[in-house]
C-alpha cells in the first residue's frame, strides 16, 4: 500500500510539473502575440547560396537587448537543430520539428557572438546572434529580436558571422551603386551543401 502511494505522488508531481510548464508556455506565446508579428516566410528566390548549410542548435528568439525575454509566439522559443544557409536575399534557418525561419536581408540589423541567451549559456562567445526587425504583419508593429544559433563546429560561428556582415556589406554597396552587381560574383565564405 505504501508503494502504491508513493507510485500516486510521483505522478502527481510529474502530471503537476507538465501542467504548469504547459501553462507557462501558453501565456508566453500569448503574450508575446501581440509584441512581435509573425515572421516572413521564405521567397521562392533565394539567390545563391553565400555560405551554409552548417549544423547548428536553433536557441531562441528574444526581444532586443533583454535576453531573458523569450519570445513564445509563432514557434520561436521552440529549441531544435536547424541547418542555416546564407543566401543573397537573407538568412534561412531549416529547423527540424518546427516551421523554418526566414530572416530577409532587409531587416538584419546585426550579426555577433555572444555567451548565451534565454537559458542557454555556452560562455566564451558560444553562440551566434542575429539581431533582424521581424517586419509588420496582421496589424502588430515590428519588433527588434535577437535570433541565437549554437554553431555544430566551433569554427563555424565566425565564419556564419562574418559571411553575415559581407552579405550586409554587399548589400548597402548594392543599394548605394545599382549597376555594380555581378550575378556571378564568387563569395568568399561560400561552401558546398552537404
């Protein structure tokens, strides 16, 4: 009888324990809604591939600046492997188990290496965070984020970073001397997809 009593407790506490994370992340998701907008989806024209795929750890989004404020809404608190490309036109992150995540040229503010993030802390400029403006959609304003990525290998976080920052660089030379692009340019950080 006793056995059986404590059998009884043990799931209560496990069934209690679920319960309350369930809830935790339905309020999050909720309350996050209505601050940042839902993601664009990826173009049907990506361009060429500037750098990528790399493995990677997908560890969050989180409002700019705090990076304890996890952002619950639209899957993106949802940690999950994810292959990550550099494409002419942004950033695609291919997660497994969760919607892809799509970060267009146009709203990437910044690309860094930071220790960690929202429950995540590697140290030592372990992971690699894109600060982008998801863009305005269904009536919320855009929201400033910080999107980090623990790399697979440790080599590729800066070579990730740094293909960012050329695909930014490319892009304000782009914007500034129109008549200057060359659609065969070879990038420097470019790889094979595996």
């Amino acid at each position: 009888m006793k056995i059986l009593s404590i059998a009884l407790l043990v799931v209560l506490a496990v069934f209690l324990v679920l319960f309350v994370t369930l809830i935790g992340r339905r309020r999050l998701a909720q309350r996050t809604t209505t601050v940042v907008p839902v993601p664009p989806s990826p173009t049907e024209t990506l361009g060429d591939v500037r750098f990528g795929p790399v493995e990677a750890v997908y560890v969050s989004t989180t409002l700019h600046g705090d990076w304890l404020a996890r952002v619950g809404a639209h899957g993106l608190g949802d940690r999950s492997h994810a292959a990550v490309t550099v494409h002419d036109s942004g950033v695609l992150i291919e997660r497994d188990g969760a919607d892809d995540l799509w970060v267009p040229v146009e709203t990437i503010r910044s690309a860094g290496l930071a220790p960690g993030m929202a429950g995540k802390y590697v140290g030592t400029d372990g992971l690699v965070v894109l600060t982008w403006a998801v863009p305005e959609a269904d009536g919320v304003a855009p929201a400033l984020v910080d999107t980090g990525l623990r790399t697979r290998r440790a080599e590729d976080r800066g070579a990730l970073v740094d293909a960012v920052h050329h695909l930014l660089a490319a892009t304000q030379q782009t914007q500034q001397h129109p008549e200057q692009q060359h659609p065969h340019q070879q990038y420097p950080h470019q790889q094979e997809a595996r």
